[in-house]
C-alpha cells in the first residue's frame, strides 16, 4: 500500500482546502488568545501551497514536503510559519529520495517533523500549543500502524482532537498566549485547532488508498 506523491499532494490539498473553510474560525479563537491572525496566515500560506502543488507532483514524496515547508516559511508570518515550515522540511528530510512511501516511513516522517517543532518551539506536553495535538496522533499512528490503515489514521485524527481539547481548559504556557496567564484557561488554541484539522484531512485523503 504504498503512499505516492500525488496521494500526499491530495492530502495537503484538502488541508489548504479547509484551513481556507476555517479561517474566520481559526483567525476569532486566535483574538481571543493571540495575535487574532492564525486563520489568515496559515490560508494565505496554504493558497501559495496550493498554487504550486502542480509543479511538484513528478518530484519525491520527500522534495514535495520540503517545498510545502519552504512555501509556508516564506508566506506564513508568526510563529506559525517557521513551526509548520519545520515540520514539512523534517518531514521532507526523513523521507529522503523515495519515489513511494510505506505507511511506516509516512508515520517515521512525521515523527521527525514533530520532533522538529519541538525543537524549533521548545514546546512540552500541556503548554497549551499545536504539540498537544500533534504529539498523541503521531504516537496513535506509531502504535497501530502494523494494523488496518484507515483504523490507524482514524485512530490519530481521534486523538488529536481529544489533545486539542484536553488543553482547552489549561493557562497557556507559550507564545502569546501566555501573555494572558489564567486568563488564557477555557479557550482552545488554534495552533492544536489547526494541526486537529492536518490529521483529519490526512484521514480523509489518505485513508481509501489500497
């Protein structure tokens, strides 16, 4: 069941698709806590993605996430661009020159991208940050990937929800929004309401491949 570079290319598509159908969404949960533009930044950045995702479909599943990274770093501003720009590049580094991709590979690369993010943000487990959603799909995905595909993607989707929410009622421990200290508890963060919305699109994409 190998994983092409047009299947991940659908995949970011869907992902740019309805960052575009939540900006105001993500952009109102942002006020609240934040600068007030995630949702613009992270759709500004992804309509750039899009707009050349046709020019990479006969490259590497790898030299594809780099140029997403790449895109994101150089039309994203906030935090969001370097951490999301982080994550596709490691993601693109581990993937190396394979033409496909095993879901094992898949699932290693996103575990170097999220350990990129790590890195790059200096963000731990309850910070309040897109790690807490990141970091239980990444490790639902690790444990049943050996099984059924669409179980395992399911399975992550699932469980960065269940991140995003957990954190919603925690004081926020990074970026901007710890600025607001107990006032940030009872508002979801939109960095882990974003990444919610990467692994259900992945879900979505990636799920009916055979």
């Amino acid at each position: 069941m190998p994983i092409t570079t047009p299947d991940l290319a659908g995949a970011f598509r869907l992902f740019g698709e309805r960052l575009a159908e939540e900006r105001d969404a993500l952009t109102r949960l942002d006020q609240a806590i934040g600068d007030g533009d995630h949702g613009i930044n992270m759709d500004r950045g992804f309509q750039a993605v899009l707009g050349s995702l046709p020019t990479f479909l006969d490259d590497g599943p790898g030299a594809l996430c780099k140029q997403v990274g790449m895109r994101l770093i150089s039309t994203v501003g906030g935090a969001s661009g370097p951490l999301y720009g982080t994550f596709f590049l490691r993601m693109g580094t581990a993937m190396g020159t394979a033409e496909k991709l095993e879901p094992v590979e898949l699932v290693a690369a996103l575990r170097a991208g999220l350990e990129g993010v790590i890195q790059r943000g200096k963000a731990v487990p309850d910070d309040k940050t897109m790690v807490d959603a990141m970091r239980p799909a990444i490790e639902a995905l690790e444990v049943s990937v050996g099984g059924d595909w669409q179980e395992a993607l399911a399975s992550a989707a699932c469980a960065a929800r269940q991140g995003r929410d957990r954190v919603t009622p925690l004081v926020a421990r990074k970026g901007r929004a710890s600025y607001l200290g107990e006032r940030s508890t009872g508002h979801q963060d939109p960095g882990a309401t974003s990444t919610t919305i990467l692994f259900e699109s992945l879900h979505d994409a990636l799920a009916t491949i055979s």
